[in-house]
C-alpha cells in the first residue's frame, strides 16, 4: 500500500527554538496513527509542522507523493491537509450551516453528510458558533475540515475537556470515519486507551524525537510501554515492545 503520508528527518520548530529532531514517519492511504507522548514532547509541534505553521528546519513532508514541506498552510490545505486544532478555529459570529457553506469544496463530504454524522448540528443549523456548547463546536470544527474534502485528517486533541457523553458520541463519529469511511487521520490525544481502538498504529513522541512505533493494538496490549511512557499505570506483564 503506497504512503499517502511520508515525513523523513523533519526538523522544525518555533522561531530560534527547534522542537522536532529529525522525525520520520509514514501513514498508507485509508490508515490511521495515534500520536502519543506526555505534555510538552512535540505531538502539536508535529501536527502544526504538516498544516505548515511552525518555523521549517530540514526534511520533508510530502503528501500523494507530493513535496508539501516549503507551501504556505494555504496550499497545503489545497493540498488536502484537513486540519482540527486545540482551539477549533470556527467562525464564531456565523452559523453552524454558514460555517459548513463557507469552506466547502466539491466532493464526497457535503454539509449535508456532516449533518447525518452530527445530528446535534443539524439541529443547530441555525445557531450561531458562540452559541454552541464545547462539544458542538468540536462537532462543527471537525465537520468544517470533512467539507474541504481533505486526502488526510489531523486532529489535535478532539476530545479534550469534554464531557463523557459526547467523547462517546466523538469516538463513535470518528470511528466511522475511520473504519468505515476510510478517512487517513492522525489523531493527537493524552489519553492513549480513548484512541488505540479507534487506530491502525501508533507512535510516541519524547523530547521531539519519535522512541516508539507499533501498531495500535500492540501497543494498548503493552502495559509496560503505557506505564513507562505515557503514564498509564498497570502492572500487567509487558509484550513485544518496539522501542528505539
């Protein structure tokens, strides 16, 4: 299966500041990678490094084949990067439907489809952006990048600082994303165990430096990596780990 995505030896940073030493990884047209790492070891700084926000260094990114890495975040979204960050960047002084509408290009995904995945928007068609509770704007910030109609999906913590209800109402939408749309994604989460049964593979960051790679049941069987890595506390026996 071809590489949709392939990043080799980025390096990449803010301002003087370089945060990312040399990252490499690939993800294959139609899979899935969650991003993993504690606070602070680069997971954003990898994903605003492909939206092409952060100060560029060394390496390449190059998505269907194609070198992204000098293109201003406008081409890159062209490009097909679809991007859903912390902040969720909606236009707030619109409405739900006016914010679907505004940034729509031709293809599969319509505001219509985003509707039948979120049907809290659909009742919200007319409401405007600061009058959405933080999971309905989570909902629409992820329904604005699907109607760019993006080749790959980044999501930066979807899921954080929401109530238990809707992480399971956003878990359900992205795993049929995922699952049974085929959407490529890479999700960025704290919480390991929400995202690796949604995931085809993994990869932990430290320190701006990939140290981990598996794939995503490998590693939510591997208690020891969890533990050592990302906090998770366990004390079941480790398995196969792929730590480098």
């Amino acid at each position: 299966m071809a590489d949709l995505l392939g990043i080799e030896r980025l390096r990449a940073g803010y301002g003087e500041a370089v945060v990312l030493s040399e990252v490499s990884l690939s993800l294959a047209e139609g899979q899935s990678l969650a991003l993993l790492g504690r606070n602070g070891m680069g997971k954003t700084t990898l994903i605003n490094s492909i939206v092409g926000v952060t100060r560029y260094r060394s390496g390449t990114i190059a998505l269907a084949g194609r070198d992204i890495s000098r293109l201003p975040p406008d081409q890159r979204a062209a490009a097909g990067v679809g991007w859903v960050p912390q902040e969720r960047n909606i236009f707030k002084s619109l409405t739900v439907h006016e914010n679907l509408t505004a940034v729509a290009r031709p293809g599969r995904w319509s505001p219509d489809r985003v509707y039948a995945m979120f049907p809290r928007l659909a009742e919200r068609k007319a409401n405007l952006g600061n009058q959405l509770s933080g999971g309905e704007q989570q909902m629409l910030a992820i329904g604005r990048a699907l109607v760019l109609n993006p080749k790959i999906m980044l999501l930066d913590e979807p899921l954080e600082g929401l109530a238990p209800i809707i992480v399971e109402e956003l878990l359900a939408a992205l795993t049929r994303l995922i699952r049974d749309e085929g959407m490529s994604a890479i999700l960025v989460e704290q919480n390991p165990q929400k995202i690796l049964g949604v995931t085809d593979h993994a990869v932990i960051l430290e320190r701006g430096a990939v140290i981990y790679r598996s794939t995503s049941a490998a590693l939510k069987a591997d208690r020891g990596v969890l533990e050592t890595h990302l906090g998770v506390a366990d004390h079941t026996p480790r398995r196969g780990a792929q730590v480098w």
